[in-house]
C-alpha cells in the first residue's frame, strides 16, 4: 500500500525538522512554537492543500490551529479529523511526545492526497494540527483542541469520528516493559509494548470497532483496543490527550498511542529525542490508518 522505505525517510525528515532544527515548542518558546505550526502549513500547501489558520490568543501570544481537508466526492457521507498537537512540554523537544504523532499526520496527509482521483472513496478526511496540548494551557480553555472542538460544536460541525494521534514513535521489546493503569494491568494485556492502543468511550465502540478491523488487517502491527466508561473519568491517564476534548462535545473520538508513559521511559524528560524513536513502526501506523480509510469504498 506504501513504499515503505520512502515513508521512514519523510517520517524521519519531519521529526528531524520538528525536534532538532525547530526544538522546544512549547509556549516559553513562542518562535519556535510559530515555526512549528508554519511549517506544517507549508507542508500541506507544498501538497497542493488548501491551508487555513485557526488563530486565536493565549495570554500575550498568538497560537493557531493547522487545518487542512482532503475530499473524495463533491457529498461525502462520512467525515473524519485526524488530530495531533505540534506543542512540546516545556525542557524538552519531544520527539515522541509529540512530533512523532505529527509526522504521522503530515505523511497520512500525503498518501491520501496522491489517492485523490484514483479511489473513489465516500469520505473526507480533516487534519488538524492543534496548538497548546501541553501545560500550562492543558486542561484550560486555551487547549487547542477545546477551541477547536467547542467552535465545532457551535457550528454543529460533521464529525463522524475523531482520531487522536498522541505519542506514536516509541516501540519496546523486553516482556515486562509494557506497563498498564489500575486496573487494566489485570486485563492480560501483553506486557511487550509492541502494539499500537486505539482507546475509546462508550459512545465510541462501533467507530473502535471499526477501526481496530482496518488494523487488523496489518500483520506488521499488533493492535489492541480498549473502551473505557463515563468517558475516562474515573480514569484520568485516558484523557490525557485531545480526543478527550471532543469526548466533552459529545463527538465520537479515539486516542491512537503508543500509551505513552505507560511504555516510553523519556516520556516528558530532556531525553525525549528523536534516536529513541522506532521509524518502522511509524510507517506501520500510516498504513494501518490508510487501511481504515481505504474502506470507505463508495
């Protein structure tokens, strides 16, 4: 479905761009936080993809939501938004936290468009690249995915399912180096962390069911799915990324993760550099996703 080989070369350019020429992005580092989001603006124009700016304030700065959508008919049926946040923490450039999710984005994005005219699918497909994950706006009304999905809300904007991509660059391999919250480590979950998690609400099964049927049609990727109740409340590790935002709004939405610091040992650490990601596994991710919109046939 990919060539491989050339998706781990652009997946690494973009993580190099993002983590080594840019750096911190979070909002102590307001330059480099507007390099990140003009970057990926100029990447998606550079695909021939119309870019739009959702800009907004936090305190004395000015952030922006990154979004472009690709359409495969004139009325399609169903509609999508894949979502990352290009922030880092403050102290570190977050290669996995979370550049590696927008990489991911960025390459979905260009296999998708060079689909366009070739597939005839019943979808589109929004991508929207969210500032201000990170404290100190997490959890405050400056979360660019809150202001994204609040406005969505307002505009009674079609969302047929929200995935959320949050840290998907850190694979390991020793039994015992996959971790788990109360009180999924008694589930039977693998303990190597080989596997991609798809995590969802009650209000989301059919949509994670779904998806982990496109999945699972990647032998090269070990796939696990969990649904949690009352929308992670009462367990506050899964909320802990922008599809939660949506999960609020009453939208159908998944986290897609390497379960973070559940499994990543640099997980908002200095450490957090780009040599301890696994590129290949990356890849693996873009194809899966491109399965899952690939059966959307019309």
């Amino acid at each position: 479905m990919i060539d491989k080989e050339e998706t781990i070369s652009n997946l690494h350019n973009h993580v190099e761009k993002l983590t080594v020429e840019i750096g911190e992005r979070s909002v102590f580092f307001p330059a480099n936080h507007r390099k990140a989001a003009h970057y990926i603006a100029a990447f998606y124009a550079g695909q021939g993809l119309a870019v739009e700016m959702e800009e907004y304030n936090y305190k004395n700065m000015s952030v922006a939501n990154v979004c472009t959508e690709l359409k495969f008919s004139e009325r399609p049926r169903r509609r999508y938004l894949v979502g990352a946040h290009y922030d880092s923490v403050h102290g570190t450039v977050g290669a996995d936290d979370n550049a590696s999710a927008v990489a991911v984005q960025l390459e979905t994005a260009r296999l998708l468009k060079a689909w366009s005219g070739s597939r005839d699918l019943d979808l589109a497909v929004k991508f929207v690249s969210f500032a201000l994950e990170e404290p100190p706006a997490f959890n405050s009304r400056y979360r660019g995915s809150r202001v994204y999905a609040r406005q969505a809300r307002q505009a009674n904007e079609q969302i047929d399912g929200m995935l959320c991509l949050e840290m998907v660059g850190y694979r390991c391999h020793q039994p015992g180096c996959q971790k788990y919250p109360f009180p999924l480590m008694f589930v039977g979950y693998p303990e190597v962390g080989n596997f991609i998690g798809i995590v969802g609400n009650f209000k989301s099964r059919d949509f994670t069911r779904r998806l982990y049927q496109a999945f699972a049609r990647n032998p090269e990727l070990p796939v696990i799915t969990q649904t949690v109740p009352f929308s992670g409340w009462f367990m506050p590790s899964v909320r802990l990324s922008d599809h939660s935002s949506f999960w609020d709004q009453g939208y159908k939405a998944v986290m897609i993760t390497d379960t973070a610091y559940f499994r990543n040992p640099h997980y908002h650490l200095e450490s957090d550099t780009m040599d301890k990601l696994d590129f290949a596994f990356m890849a693996e991710v873009v194809t899966s996703l491109l399965l899952f919109f690939d059966d959307h046939r019309s």
